[in-house]
C-alpha cells in the first residue's frame, strides 16, 4: 500500500531533470492532448504489441545496415537499395522495421493453429515468428541464385489438395523451384519444403540455408548442430529440420566470421555453430551435375508433442465437381476473380481453426472486431458450425460488468457480438441456451450503462466514452464507429429477447435504442469543416478527414441508415474525392496505406444505393491482390507492397467474400436482393453464372 501513495510523478520528473532527458509526464500529457479526455488513453494490448515490434527494429538496426554484405531478405534488400522506390532512409529512424513489402501466404489446414508463411520470393518460415529457410543455386563458376535479389520471380498458390505456394527463379543459366505445404498424417503435421535447382550449363550446388530472420526482421539463432546420419539439423537444441538425405557438404558461420553466403567455397571443418549474438548461419549443399535438376524434399514438424483433433472436413472450391459442397461456391466467367474467392475461403478457414485470428503472423491474436467480420463471411459461405464454435466461445471474454474484452478501451465489441449473434441466430434458426442469452442482455445493459447521460447539452452526451476505437481512426474521440455499433447491437438484443420471450426486455431495451438513436443522429453536425454538404465525420467534434471512412458503418453492414442517404452518400463522395489513392481508399492515418476491406466497404454501400461505381472499385481491389491471391492490411500505392499490418489479412478476405455473395443475393432489411451486381459482361459469356448455396433469413440459397 506504501508504494501507492509515493509520489511517482515527481521522482520521474526529478529523475528526467537529473539525466538530462525530456520530463515523460510533461511528455505524456502533451500527447494525451491531442485527443480526447479518456479513461482509458491507450490499450495496453497495443503498446505491448508496438515495444516488442520496435524492439526487433531496434535489433534490425544494429544487425542489417553495417552488414549489407549478408543475404537479406527480399524486403530488406528493397528497403536498402538507394535505386529502388522501396528505398528507405534510416538517419533519425529509431528503428528499422518492413514498412515496404509485408507481404506473405501461410500455408496450413483449416483444422489446425499452425502457420508457416512464404515470402514473396520463397523465404520460408516454418514456425511462429521463428527463423527461416532459404534456398540458393551456386554454379561451379561461382555464379549465386539468390531469390531474394531477383527484381522478379513467379510465385503461385494451389488451393487442392492442399494449400501450395509455388517459387519459380532464375538467373541466366540457373534456376530455382521451390514449393511448400503442411502434410498431415498419423496425427502429425509437418511442413514440407520441396526444391528442384538445375544448372544448364556445367555442375553447381543445390543449396539449403537456415537465415537469423523473417519477414519482420532478425529471429535469433544461437546454435545449429548437424546430425549426419538421419540427415538432420537442430536448432536452438529444440527444433528439427529434416532434410532426408547426406549433403554433400555442411558449412556453418557465426556473427563475428559473418554470413555463410560470404565464403561457400571453403571446405567443411565442424558439425555445428554456437553464436552467442544469436546470428548463426548453416549452408547445406546437394551436388547439381549439368543440364540435371536435382529435388530435395525437407520437413519441419510443427508442433514438438502432436495432438491433431479434426473439426471439419476437406473443403469444396469453386469449379470443382463435388456434388455436395460444403462451403458456398462462385461460378462466373472471371478467372481472377474466382482464385481470389477460392484463396480467400481458405484463408478464413485456417484462420479460424481455433480462435478466429485476423493474420498468420503479426495479427495472431483475437480482436472481437475482426472475429465478428470474419464470422459474416464464414456464415455466407454457409458454414454455421464453425461460426457457432467461435461464437459461443465469447462469453468467456466477457468481463463481470458485461464487457466484451479484447482490448481495453474500444467501445465497438459489445455492438459487434450482439450483432453477429443476432445474424446467426436469424440465418442459421439455431436456439441460444439460458446462459448465452444472458451473457447477451448483460452486454446490452453494460452499452446502457456505459452511456455518457448527463443532460448538459454537449455534442457527446449519451454517446459512449472516448475511445481509442479501431485503432486507425485517430486519438481518443466520440467515434460515430463505436456508438453507430453500440446502437446496431441494441436493436439486435431487443430483437433476440423478443424472439426468445424475454418478458419486460424488448421494451426496455426499444426505449434505450429510440433515445440513443436520437442523440446519436442530432450529435451530426450540418457543415462540417470546409464542407457545404451533410456529411457524418468521424465524430461530433472532427472536420472531415480520413477518419470519416469508421462512420460508413451506419450503412454497411449495419443498415442503420437508407439505401442512399444523403448524409452517408454525401460522405462517400468526400473519401472518393480526397481519400483515394490508385481508384481505391487510402487510409493516411496510421496505415499509411491502400485499405482493401475498407475499399469493398465502400464498394457494399454503393451496390446499396445502385450506383455502378462498385465494380470499378472490386475490379480495383483484384488487381491489388499479390500473386498468390491475398491482401495485407494496406498497400504502399507506389510499389504495391504492404506496408502495414499482417501481410494476409482476414478482415481483407471476409470483405472479399462478401462482396461476391452481395453480387449475387444480399439482404435489405426483411427483401432479399437478387443479382443487383452482377457484372453485365458476364452474361455475354456462355457457361454457369452462380453463388451458393448461401445462408440467407429462412435457409440456404443458391442464386
């Protein structure tokens, strides 16, 4: 109890003075001014999440650029070449992280949590932020195939039978095949990395190395042995990668001797590396005889003690014969547009294995506001049994006063799952228990009670606290996005406990929602800013800026307001005049970047108001899409890179899914909406044009 009472903020103050540093609370309550009065000021979910990624930054700093000469990855070595439009400057950076290229493809099993990813130029990384695997071809010459530095490479994905990314390269003579996928049996899950290297002219090496780093940056690796006779190495004295057969020759290096890349034509001398800055490198090597290519299959297990329990069973892709699919299937004359819905059911499906996860790597974590939009899609594809095991797995969040919790401070998650509980209960006809349907009114009655009520005539009064939102709408602020969610979810819980004969619930909860509603439209100002137009900024007391794309949400998905309302359209307008960025909308605030669920979003509410603008937004969408068919969170608009976020994001791919089912069926209000959007250029075309079966209010649908 005696440290509670010291008077911290003068010792930190006292100390900052006597070391010459910049007083922290002075600083702090600078920044804090530059939003909103809160009680929360930032999630610490968030800066936990920020600290350790500069803090590989910091590392990446010290590590790459007084050592150019290593094999870096693809991202990096486009981050750090003065020509390139990747180039980044790093004077003042405090650290140095991938704000180019955050792109990757997981490859995995709709059953299972585990998720290696591949980098745009086949860098592997088998396990959870680990290190990786890269492949080279060296000639007997001494000319090197680095993948990492070849301006372009082909790089596909196969979705059946399993998901497969495929890395074609070449240089000159030499050439590069390297594939890789998860291979499920006896319980086992294992990644398999397969490469084929060919020399055309004279011998050369197939060559396998094991890289310090990952497409965020260095991963430490402070041993690797190597155990000749099952042809194995180990690493960290904990993890195994299995390359099957005797290399011809073994080379290891640590930090202070340099990369392995520096010296591959020295004989092998040991068996293992100690490194105890963490950067040891290990080089295989696989004789290539002239004109014959030569295949190396390695696996990696991915889970130390195995314990595979399958949920669901394989999945049915668009274009396949399978008489009884078991998601929806999209049959249309465009062949993109097809991968990119095939790509993006898979990409749900592994992602929501367990937890329903917005990334494979740097969004790793649950947030209800992603689960909630991932869970729409999964119910368009007609999955309702996953969408329920996610579902009901959410009270467990769920604090003693109702809150649903993923990261303190955001107000948006208790409109989110009464949302989506009410949608699934209104697609799929399943009952809630006594419990859940407790777990619900207690949320309803915590956005009742958290409601600010103070009657002073204030802009905010009767909106939620400030907030940090969704993180990419601005500091704290009366966000229209939490309040227009908080809203949405009432009327949803008023509509369950009607349904499910909740005496006395549904007026009282009717009564909240025709007051919040009230307050929340009249808070819109008439002109906002420079503007001459209604336009609903991203709150009560912001001019119009980016930030007005989180207040889009009134209309999808929530349909809080009309097909074309003047306020919302009258907003759309703004965002496509000011905010757009290659035809599709750039977010300046935090992203930094082209958004592509944010794009669809907007894409939804101009098929609502029967404006064609939709298509060249979709089309737009696709052809920001990577090789292997995904999205990170958002685009860097000068190279096409991500540069921000998970670099395969699930929000991107729901959105996806969504637009394609909305082309097909959507629903207003109680009126289903049958192929408002389809394009007219596919009726030209002989064959198929359809989507299903979907579930839709009554059942399932195929349009």
């Amino acid at each position: 109890m005696l440290l509670k009472w010291l008077p911290w903020n003068y010792i930190l103050k006292r100390a900052a003075r006597r070391f010459g540093f910049i007083d922290p609370v002075m600083l702090l309550a600078r920044l804090r001014g530059f939003g909103r009065p809160s009680e929360i000021q930032e999630p610490i979910e968030l800066l936990r999440a920020g600290v350790v990624f500069h803090a590989r930054g910091l590392i990446n700093t010290r590590a790459m650029q007084y050592n150019l000469d290593w094999v870096w990855p693809y991202w990096v070595v486009k981050q750090f070449t003065p020509r390139d439009a990747s180039f980044i400057p790093r004077g003042f950076a405090f650290s140095h992280v991938n704000l180019s290229h955050r792109n990757w493809t997981a490859v995995g099993h709709p059953d299972l949590p585990l998720y290696p990813i591949v980098d745009p130029r086949g860098l592997v990384t088998p396990l959870f932020d680990g290190w990786s695997i890269d492949f080279w071809v060296l000639s007997e010459t001494g000319e090197l195939l680095l993948p990492s530095h070849q301006e372009k490479v082909e790089q596909t994905l196969d979705l059946s039978p399993v998901i497969r990314v495929n890395t074609i390269s070449g240089n000159g003579d030499l050439s590069l095949h390297t594939a890789a996928w998860v291979a499920v049996e006896n319980q086992r899950a294992d990644l398999v990395i397969r490469a084929q290297g060919e020399t055309a002219m004279g011998g050369g090496w197939l060559i396998m190395s094991l890289r310090p780093y990952n497409p965020e940056g260095i991963q430490f690796i402070d041993h690797i042995n190597f155990n000749r006779k099952p042809g194995a190495f180990r690493l960290n004295h904990q993890y195994t990668v299995n390359v099957g057969e005797s290399p011809d020759k073994v080379l290891f290096s640590n930090y202070r001797k340099g990369d392995v890349a520096q010296d591959l034509n020295r004989e092998a001398s040991q068996m293992h590396v100690d490194c105890p800055i963490g950067m040891a490198t290990a080089a295989a090597f696989f004789e290539l005889k002239a004109g014959q290519s030569r295949q190396l299959d390695l696996t990696v297990a991915l889970e130390q003690e195995p314990s595979i329990e399958f949920v669901s069973r394989p999945v049915q892709l668009s274009g396949s014969d399978n008489s009884s699919p078991e998601t929806a299937c999209l049959h249309i004359p465009d062949v993109k547009f097809t991968f990119l819905y095939n790509a993006a059911v898979q990409t749900l499906l592994m992602l929501t294995a367990t937890e329903a996860f917005p990334g494979p790597y740097t969004y790793r974590r649950f947030w209800f506001r992603d689960a909630c939009f991932i869970i729409n899609a999964l119910l368009a594809l007609g999955l309702s049994k996953r969408s329920w095991r996610l579902i009901q797995a959410f009270p467990e969040r769920q604090t003693l006063t109702g809150y649903f919790k993923s990261q303190e401070g955001e107000w948006d998650s208790n409109g989110q799952v009464l949302w989506i509980a009410e949608r699934f209960h209104r697609l799929t006809g399943q009952l809630f228990d006594a419990a859940f349907l407790k777990s619900l009114m207690k949320a309803a009655k915590w956005i009742h009670n958290k409601r600010r009520r103070k009657g002073d005539g204030k802009r905010h009064d009767g909106f939620l606290p400030a907030g940090f939102s969704a993180e990419h709408l601005g500091p704290n602020d009366y966000y229209y996005w939490d309040n227009f969610w908080s809203l949405a979810g009432l009327k949803a819980a008023a509509r369950i406990a009607r349904k499910f004969q909740l005496n006395g619930t549904p007026e009282k909860i009717d009564d909240q929602v025709r007051e919040y509603e009230a307050r929340i439209f009249s808070s819109i100002p008439e002109k906002c800013g420079r503007s001459n137009h209604s336009v609903i900024p991203a709150s009560p007391y912001r001019r119009m800026d980016a930030g007005a794309i989180g207040s889009l949400v009134a209309d999808y998905p929530l349909q809080l307001t009309s097909p074309g309302d003047t306020r919302i359209m009258n907003t759309v307008s703004y965002l496509m005049t000011r905010c757009f960025q290659r035809n599709a909308f750039f977010q300046d605030m935090i992203h930094s970047g082209i958004n592509i669920y944010l794009t669809l979003d907007i894409a939804q509410t101009l098929i609502r108001s029967n404006d064609s603008r939709y298509r060249q937004l979709i089309n737009t969408v696709a052809e920001l899409a990577s090789p292997t068919g995904q999205w990170p969170e958002a685009i860097n608009p000068l190279t096409g890179g991500g540069c921000m976020g998970d670099g395969q994001h699930g929000w991107a791919s729901a959105e996806w899914i969504m637009m394609m089912r909305n082309l097909f069926v959507r629903e207003e209000g109680n009126t289903l909406i049958i192929g408002s959007g389809i394009f007219p250029q596919w009726l030209e075309q002989d064959g198929e044009i359809s989507f299903g079966p979907t579930l839709v209010p009554g059942g399932k649908l195929t349009v």
